[in-house]
C-alpha cells in the first residue's frame, strides 16, 4: 500500500546559506559606500552655502535651490551669486568645457590610431629586435609621469606651445604602451585566414591593415578609445602646467580656480559640487553607454 506524501513534505526546506548572505551584504556595502560620494556631490549642489553648516547632518538638500548652477552657467549677476555665498567672480565653464572636449577627443583619436597601427607592426610584422622593442615599450608603463613632465615642458616651452591646444595634447598625441600592449594582445588572436588570403591576391600591408584588420577590431577600438577619452578628461597636471591662460584651461583645471575664488573665506562648496557634477556628466554619460562593453572587451578572445 503507497501513501501519498503532502506537498510540505515533499518539499525540502534549503539550508540557510550563510556565505551567500554575508557575500550580499558586503556587496551592498561596497556598493553604498561607492555611490555615497557621488549623492554627497548631489546633496551639496542642490543647497545653498548659508544652509549647509547649519544642515550639516541633514541627508537631503539643505534649502533646495538651483542657484549653483546658475553661478557655473554665469546665469548670476555678481549680487545675486554674493548673496547665495558665492564669490561673485565669473568663471569661463563653456570655454573650459570646449578646451576639455577638444583636449580629451584629439588626445584620443591619435593615441588610438597611432597605437592601433604600433600594435599591427608587433603582433604581425616580422622584423629584428621586435620583442625587444616591445619590452622596452611595456618597460616604460613603470615610469611614473611625474619624471617625464618636466622634459615634456621644457620642450614645450622652447617649441613656443605654452597657452594652446598643440602643446596640450602634443605628449598624448602618440602611442601610448598600454594602448599598444591592449590592441597586440586582439591582434594576436584574430585568424590569419583572411589576411593571408588577400595577400595572395597581391593587397600591402597598409591595405590589409585598414580593410581588414581595422574593421574586425571594432569593438576593442571603441573600448580603447573610451577608456582613452575617460583618462584624458580627468587629466589635471599636465593642462595646469601648460595651460595657464583663459584660453587653454581645461575643466579640471577650472575646477581648481572656481575654488581659489573662496567667498568671505570659505569655498562655494554649493558652486564647486555643481561644477564638478556638471564635469563629470559627459563621462558618466559614455560609461553608462558603453560600460557593458567595456567589461565584455576587457577578455576578449578576438576570434572571428
């Protein structure tokens, strides 16, 4: 005689997975702790200098107000930015915002190119001492910029570049050895199938490389050009050593004199976090584009 067990019974209970809660919960911690700065930016922007220090522990803006904004816009008059604890002097963001964008895209667009045909000629050429080369190369991402700043503006300076756009981006123009050693490592995994073929067919490396090879290293391109870009726009040393003039400051170095202007002795924390999240959305913006495709690149395995 068979007797039919209860759902209840049937069903088991699972065991209570303490590794696998303690995993989520430093997970979320690490998550609130990152993103805790980033909505400390926002608290602050949305406030106004007088209501900060008396609201200090408030979680939520102290007297909500859009007057920050307006100060880094120049859409103040030097009173009205006075009276909401700002210094009342005028900061130039569009021109900065421009220099950034000219700064970071040029900066950008050489490194990957230049980089991208450096990476071809050491995973396909064959040639005397090319490893060596190579070696060197990777050698001198353990050089420290700071060591290599002050030759870079001494030439700079005697090729009479100092306050414009070709001494700025002038250093960051060519290859790069982490862009070189990124675009090897694809290079080194695609098939050769096609490129030996159009060899046959009398097609120069030159032709191979931009028909053929260019296209198929879309992806990682794209995720070198991105991660470029993002390094570039958060640059501050070089464009303060360079750029001095109104002209040719970028944004990161505008941030610094928005804060130098300290209003009755105090930074326009209100102003400095608008500026800074306003900086920070063109970067933001593109991370949250092509993030994913950042991480999926990173391993890529450039098999077609």
């Amino acid at each position: 005689m068979t007797t039919l067990s209860s759902p209840k019974a049937a069903t088991r209970r699972r065991p209570f997975n303490w590794r696998r809660t303690s995993a989520w919960v430093l997970l979320a911690i690490a998550i609130a702790v990152s993103v805790l700065p980033f909505y400390w930016v926002l608290r602050t922007a949305f406030s106004t200098n007088g209501s900060l220090a008396s609201n200090s522990a408030s979680l939520l803006p102290a007297d909500f107000s859009l007057g920050a904004f307006k100060r880094v816009f120049g859409l103040q008059t030097a009173s009205e930015a006075i009276a909401e604890g700002g210094s009342g002097a005028s900061i130039n963001f569009w021109q900065y915002l421009l220099n950034s964008l000219l700064f970071s895209s040029i900066t950008t667009a050489g490194a990957v190119f230049f980089s991208s045909m450096a990476a071809y000629a050491f995973a396909r050429l064959r040639w005397k001492g090319r490893d060596g080369v190579f070696t060197l190369f990777l050698g001198t991402m353990l050089v420290p910029p700071i060591f290599t700043a002050l030759p870079n503006f001494l030439l700079v300076k005697n090729l009479g570049l100092l306050n414009s756009m070709l001494g700025l981006v002038l250093p960051y123009l060519f290859m790069t050895p982490f862009a070189i050693f990124f675009m090897r490592q694809f290079f080194l995994n695609m098939s050769r199938e096609v490129e030996e073929a159009a060899m046959l067919d009398g097609a120069k490396h030159w032709r191979i490389f931009f028909q053929i090879v260019m296209p198929n290293a879309a992806a990682p391109i794209a995720t070198l050009a991105l991660l470029t870009f993002m390094g570039q726009w958060n640059e501050y040393f070089w464009p303060l050593l360079v750029g001095t003039s109104e002209e040719s400051r970028v944004l990161t170095v505008g941030l610094g004199v928005f804060k130098s202007q300290s209003p009755q002795g105090a930074p326009d924390w209100s102003g400095l976090m608008a500026a800074t999240l306003v900086s920070a959305l063109p970067v933001l913006i593109l991370f949250s584009i092509f993030g994913k495709k950042i991480v999926n690149s990173i391993g890529f395995s450039g098999t077609k």
